[in-house]
C-alpha cells in the first residue's frame, strides 16, 4: 500500500477492495501461465495433457534407480543394528534377527546427487460464507461447522536448489510437475515422494507416475509417529498403558523392524487393550505402508532425508503464514492467487514476471 500511494502520490490509501481484486487478478494470471507453459511443455516432450508419454519411453524413463553402493549401506545397518541392540529393545534383542529386518526393508537408499526430493501435501483455510449471517448473542461458529478452501503445494529439491508449486488438486498439479521436470531435464533422476500416510494421494501419485520406474514412495516419520501416538490413545487403556507400549513399538519402527513390530502389537496382553478394533487398524495402517516405511535409522546415519517437514514449511510460508489468523476466512480463489503470488516470490521468479509476464520456470538458487 505505501509503495502504491508513494507511485501515485495519492494520499488516501487505495480501497482494501481495490487491493484485493488486484492481488486475486496477479495470482489468477500467473496460475494461468504456469498452466499454459506446462501444456505447451508436455505437448512438446509428446506428453498428455495429463503428463502421460505418448510414445516409447527413453532410456533414462526405464532405468533402475541410482542407489548407494552395497558396502556404503552394509556398514551403515551394521553399525545401526549394533545401535539397536544397545538400546535395549525387548521384543528382539539379537543381532541376527535386527539385521536380518534390516536387510530386508523394501525402501533403497538412494544417492542423493542424482535424486529429486518432492514432498506433496494439501492446506486448507476457513472458506467464506457466501453471505453473511446476522450476527447473534449466542451464536459461536466452531471449527467443526466451518467449510475449508483448500489447494495443494508440491515442493521440489535438488540439493540445494528448490522450486515450490501450488494448485488446486493433485491430478491438475502432477501434470505441471511432471512438465518442470521434463523442462529442467530432471527424469534422469530418482523421483523421491516424501508423504504421509493418506491412501488417495499414495494412489494419485502412483497413477500419475506409473511409466517412471526410478520412483519410491516414503512414509513421512513424523506422521508415522503421530499415527502411532493416536491409535494407540484410542486402543489402550490410558495414558501410562500408551507410553510403556510406545516406548517399545517406536524404537522398533525407527529401525525398520516392521515385523517385530507388527507382531508386538498382535501380542498385547487383552486387559491393556480398550478397543481392538482401533489397535487392528494401526496393524493394518502398518501393513499397507509396508512399501514406503524406510528404515529410519540408516536413513539418517547415511544423511538421507526422512521427512516432508520441507514441504510443511512451505505449506506454513505460502497459505498459514498469511491465511491462517483468527477470524480470517477466504474464497477458493482468492486464498489460491495470494498462494501463487508468494511461490512467485520464493521461486525467485518476480522481477522476470513483472518485466515480461513470463516465468523461467526453473529452479531458484
């Protein structure tokens, strides 16, 4: 606003308004070239409007993953199954039996030079109302009667170098993903999908991604922790039961211990138990995460990452930062172009929209 009446030597400021148009108009303006410059992408790479390929894919599309060479990894897990033991877990407390899970996890450990780190995650934001209610003495809106706007913010990492996406929902942004990719020839690389642990986007993701074989799914280890915490609140019988039990189920989910896991849980003594129903869903949220629970803990000894917290900040910066204050409410669009406005920004990408009304597209530094 000062930088706007400085301009106009104007001495009222401009209407909150005039503002807001103007800001939703930008924003509706660059999702809109980011839309036109992804198609005009794909279709030049012989890509589908949805980010399939049209014709045989090229070597580098079915090439095996770069992963770390074996004794890298094997030194790593010894060390870690060593660790493991000196911890003193109870369910499974030789060596053998840690390394031999160990081994095993399905997840690879990939070299990072020749890796992208994407974290994918929807935000949402108390949507207006189409008009207001009269206001009453008695009358307190609660969260659970408010409706939400929500968009999905992907963010991309090579290194040190990072670019951030928002749209409204995943099929329509994959497609503009997979165009950035193809534009900063990045499909000679692992694609790396940090998430949580939601059945539609696992689905979403491996459906737009199904022609790339050197793709893996991570469990986020944050949300796997939270989904343990909170299961096992709803499963046991109180909070002393819940701890004692976390104490021995989180060490063995840390270090990939999967099985033993599974079936500490399957063993709980009854009376612990308050809800059997909630402690088999955990199982079962478990079991179908098979795939993408890494082992946690050689994860970290080898400096690989084990989260999406990346992508939440982004999250926090683009939509939270701005959008999420007490009794703020936006329109769909409206919480979308001021979303867009801020990856402008974070993506380095300004100065060339507002010289030439066209973005690079590439990674900022």
């Amino acid at each position: 606003s000062a930088l706007i009446n400085r301009m106009r030597h104007q001495p009222a400021a401009p209407s909150a308004r005039t503002l807001q148009d103007n800001s939703e108009r930008e924003g509706e303006r660059i999702l809109e070239q980011l839309s036109v410059k992804s198609q005009a992408i794909l279709q030049e790479h012989e890509f589908s409007p949805e980010g399939v390929p049209l014709q045989a894919l090229s070597g580098e599309q079915k090439q095996s993953p770069y992963h770390l060479g074996g004794e890298v990894v094997e030194s790593a897990v010894a060390i870690c199954a060593e660790r493991a033991l000196e911890q003193g877990i109870k369910v499974v407390n030789d060596k053998e039996t840690i390394l031999a899970q160990m081994q095993s996890n399905p997840v690879a450990y990939e070299d990072t030079e020749k890796s992208i780190n994407i974290s994918v995650d929807d935000v949402g934001v108390k949507q207006q109302k189409q008009q207001r209610q009269a206001e009453t003495s008695n009358a307190a809106t609660t969260d659970s009667e408010h409706k939400y706007a929500y968009q999905t913010v992907i963010h991309i990492q090579q290194q040190q170098s990072r670019y951030v996406l928002n749209g409204l929902g995943w099929a329509k942004l994959f497609s503009v993903l997979i165009a950035f990719l193809l534009h900063n020839d990045l499909l000679q690389f692992n694609l790396l999908f940090f998430v949580d642990g939601q059945k539609t986007l696992h689905a979403a993701i491996q459906k737009a991604f199904a022609w790339f074989v050197p793709m893996q799914l991570i469990l986020d280890w944050y949300h796997l922790e939270e989904k343990c915490k909170q299961q096992l609140s709803m499963a046991l019988k109180g909070r002393q039961v819940r701890n004692t039990v976390l104490q021995e189920l989180i060490p063995l989910l840390w270090n990939g211990l999967l099985d033993s896991a599974i079936e500490y849980l399957r063993t709980l003594e009854s009376e612990l138990i308050k809800d059997k129903d909630k402690l088999q869903q955990l199982i079962n949220y478990l079991e179908r995460n098979r795939p993408f629970i890494p082992c946690y803990s050689v994860r970290k000894h080898l400096g690989l990452r084990n989260s999406s917290n990346i992508g939440e900040k982004h999250n926090d910066l683009l939509v939270s930062q701005r959008q999420k204050h007490n009794g703020m409410s936006w329109s769909k669009s409206g919480s979308l172009a001021l979303a867009a406005i801020k990856a402008l920004v974070r993506n380095n990408e300004y100065q060339r929209w507002f010289r030439t009304r066209e973005l690079d597209f590439k990674f900022a530094t």
